[in-house]
C-alpha cells in the first residue's frame, strides 16, 4: 500500500508501507529510507492511499526491492500529474 505523511519534518511525502504492527507502519521511500530500513511512523499520523492505479496494485503486492519501491513512487507521482 501506499501512504502519505500527514506530520513531522516529512509531512506530504509519500512512502510503501513495507510492514505493519498494532499502531505502527514501517515506511519505505527507496532513497532516504530503505527496504531494510525503513522509517516506523504511528498509523494516525498516515493518510492510506486507497484508489491506485491497477498496475501499481500489481506492483505493491509482491515483495519490493528499493529500485521497485522507488519506481512505484515515480509511477504515482506520474499518474497524479496526468
């Protein structure tokens, strides 16, 4: 899935949700924040992006490496522009 930040010093940016707890999800860019480690952030401070793209669904169900984690935030930006 993806996720938006809705605060702290990374408010707006967008991440892969990579793995989930009770009240946490562990967020992954591909640049600043990795696969392997990846930012833990409170679900309440997360907004779920619920209406994706068919191709990016496909995409976000396997497991990602940080190349296809950053290419799934390029592809959502791009369709966000169009």
């Amino acid at each position: 899935m993806l996720a938006k930040s809705l605060s702290g010093h990374d408010k707006g940016q967008y991440y892969v949700i990579v793995r989930e707890e009770k009240e946490y999800v562990y967020l992954a860019d591909g640049r600043n924040r990795s696969v392997l480690a990846p930012k833990k952030k409170n679900r309440k401070h997360i907004q779920i992006v619920k209406n994706l793209p068919e191709e990016l669904r496909d995409l976000i169900a396997q497991p990602l490496s940080d190349t296809e984690v950053k290419r799934v935030l390029k592809l959502w930006r791009k369709s966000q522009d169009a």
